[in-house]
C-alpha cells in the first residue's frame, strides 16, 4: 500500500500533504472497515482519507481554504503537464 499511494506518484500536493505511511497508520489504528463513514473537516489533499479508503471506508471532507480544493497551491514537484 505505501507504494501504491507513495506521495511521489501524486500530481498534486499542497503545502502540507500528510506522510502516505503516517495516514494509513492513522486509517488502521481508527479500525476503519469496508462501509465505514468518515468525514475530514480539514481535508486538504486528502492523505488521510485516501488511507481511509484503502481499508474501505466512503469518505467526504472538506477544507476551509478553497485553493488547496482546487489545487491551487501546488507545492509539489509532480510534472503538472499531465
């Protein structure tokens, strides 16, 4: 799982993108099962409920700034041309 959401091959990260070990480690210790709800207030670039869903929880979030949503604050170095 760390490979496949390894926060490399993401093509957006915004300016504090959760670590893809410490999100799953947050997705496991929660005991999130397949059908499990969840809801991020302060979703950001979803590291964490992209964990949540890995164990199989339907996820929704939501941020306060509007750019990171959007995708606006890239700070990333993901090639944005794609």
């Amino acid at each position: 799982a760390l490979r496949k959401y390894d926060l490399k091959k993401r093509l957006y990260l915004g300016p504090t993108s959760l670590d893809t070990s410490l999100a799953l480690l947050l997705a496991n210790i929660s005991q999130v099962r397949q059908g499990s709800l969840a809801y991020d207030p302060f979703v950001g670039t979803a590291s964490i409920l992209v964990a949540l869903t890995h164990f199989g929880a339907i996820c929704s979030g939501s941020d306060i700034d509007p750019r990171v949503l959007r995708g606006e604050m890239y700070a990333g170095s993901a090639d944005r041309s794609l």
